[in-house]
C-alpha cells in the first residue's frame, strides 16, 4: 500500500517520474517500481541500462547508483554488465 501511494505521487500517467525522491524510504519505493524494467538474470550494458532509465528520468546516473546502492542490481566492476538480483 505504501509503494502504490509514493509511486502514484512521484509518477506521471506515462510511467516516468516526476522528480526523484530526496527521502531514503520513498526513494526505495521508486527504485522497487523501476527494477521491474529488468528482467531477472539477464545481463545489460550501461548503454541498455541507462537507455531503458531514461524512459523515468533524465538522470539515469543517479537512478542506476541507487539501483546498484539499494541492492536491487548488480554491477561487474570496471563499467562492466549490470543484471537485476
């Protein structure tokens, strides 16, 4: 119930995110809504990664460091692959 709300007020009808949330809590919510972009156990490059982040906010860097941050994805080190957990 939580989830739904935050991501109801952080989102546009198209999906894409209003602005990214400053609180760790809803910002949890968010990176859980987004991660669903991913399929589990397939790798991306950093292109395909920010390609399908864009698609919610401008700043994919910052949506991927969390994604990685939150433990929600992984990276192989050195710009490498990132896969869903």
């Amino acid at each position: 119930a939580y989830d739904k709300k935050v991501i109801k007020d952080y989102t546009r009808r198209d999906g894409s995110l209003k602005t990214i949330p400053a609180r760790r809590k809803k910002l949890e919510a968010i990176l859980r809504y987004v991660v669903q972009a991913f399929v589990v156990g397939k790798r991306y490059s950093e292109k395909q990664v920010n390609e399908i982040l864009s698609g919610y906010h401008d700043d994919t860097a910052t949506l991927r460091r969390e994604l990685v941050g939150f433990g929600l994805m992984q990276r192989q080190g050195g710009g490498g692959d990132y896969w869903r957990v």
